[in-house]
C-alpha cells in the first residue's frame, strides 16, 4: 500500500486507487475504472488534470436540460438514464 495526495501519482503508479473524501472511502478501482467510471460527482471532479467539467443538469422526458441548451436523447438514453439519481 502506498499513500500520497498526488493523484497523478497515484494514477501511475497504483494498480487499485482508493479514492477518499474527509476520511470516508468514495471509490476503489483501477486509474482507467476511476477516469472512465466515476461513481460520484466528487470523484468525477477529483480526477484528471484538468479536472473534469461538470454542469447541472435535468432530464425533462425526452430532454436534457442544460443551462448552455436543451438536448434530446434518444429512447435508449432515456430508458438508460430512468430512475437514475446523481
């Protein structure tokens, strides 16, 4: 086990990465599970560098609704996305 708060070490040196926040455990994966598929917005914002870009967002029946432009999804994305919390 190594420990370091540099995540761009942690993501090229770990095979698994625990990603903590004020001491409780948000996530552990591999550095491309944890890029690829953030389990929260906390570590969707954590990794990368840049960090990612994240904005608020609803879905509307058939819309996304942004605050830049509504989008419509497609039947897939809508079935996808039903129910979701984030």
């Amino acid at each position: 086990m190594y420990v370091t708060h540099d995540q761009v070490e942690a993501m090229t040196l770990g095979d698994r990465v625990a990603v903590l926040r004020r001491g409780v455990l948000q996530q552990v994966a591999t550095p491309r599970e944890l890029y690829d598929q953030p389990v929260n917005l906390f570590v969707a914002g954590f990794i990368g560098s840049p960090s990612m870009n994240l904005l608020p967002a609803r879905v509307n029946g058939t819309t996304l609704s942004l605050p830049i432009a509504d989008v419509p999804l497609s039947d897939a994305l809508v079935a996808a996305v039903a129910g979701a919390t984030w």
